[in-house]
C-alpha cells in the first residue's frame, strides 16, 4: 500500500517533537520493514532540512539524522512541472499541501499520513492520523 507521509511526521521524528513522536516514529518504521511503501515528497525534504537545521541549529548533525532516519527509510516522490501546475490549478488555500496531495494522486497513495487532516481539501485519497494507519497495518 503506498502511503504519502506528510512533512509533519517526519519532523515529529527527527526533531523529537513530543507528544508525536512515538506514533510518528512507528509511520516511518513502518515504511522501512516494507509494511506501507512510504513516501515523503521531493520538495518537503528541502522543508524538513530547513526546520530541522533551524531547530537543532547543527547542520551535520541536519543531514546525519536525514540520512539516518529518513533516506532509505522512505521512498523520495518527484515533483515535477505538471504535479506544480495541477496544483496551481486547484487553487488550495496552502499550496504546500496541495502540491503533497497532487503527488499523493501521482504515486497512487491509498493514504495521506498526517497530523493536520483538515489541511487536505480532497475526496480522492484517506487522510488519516499516524495511529489511524498503524491500527491498519497492525492492528491490535
């Protein structure tokens, strides 16, 4: 199942935002034991580097934990000239999150993982919580 991993989650994880974290770290685990096919979009790896370095204020230590907790541990989904365009065509109120939901259509996401459903104006992909996709993947 592919799984399109808002920005939030992976921030969760590798600036240890609480109480998040715990949920947002078993999404990305997930993702690497190959239960879900992750992905994290192109362009939210230069937002994640960007508040993440921000936060940690430590730039090797920015792309270490990228490296480490993030590449290969997902799959990275391109945003091209037409994801942009189709997402400048429906004209959300956050582009950001249009631009993921596009992308999400591209790489025939069954879920949108994220902290913030309401941001996703759409009917075609489930929005859901990180404890909503893990009661799916492994239920208790």
């Amino acid at each position: 199942m592919n799984v399109l991993i808002d920005t939030n989650i992976a921030l969760d994880v590798l600036i240890h935002r609480e109480p998040f974290f715990e949920f947002s770290q078993l999404v990305l685990l997930a993702s690497e034991q190959k239960l879900i096919n992750g992905y994290v979009t192109a362009s939210s790896i230069t937002d994640i580097f960007y508040i993440t370095n921000k936060h940690l204020k430590d730039r090797a230590s920015t792309y270490s934990l990228i490296k480490e907790h993030l590449i290969g541990t997902v799959n990275i989904a391109a945003v091209d000239s037409k994801a942009i365009t189709d997402a400048l065509d429906l004209e959300w109120d956050d582009f950001e999150d249009c631009v993921q939901y596009v992308v999400g259509e591209n790489i025939s996401a069954e879920y949108i993982v994220t902290r913030n459903p309401k941001d996703f104006e759409n009917d075609q992909i489930s929005v859901i919580s990180p404890e909503e996709l893990l009661n799916i993947v492994a239920p208790i």
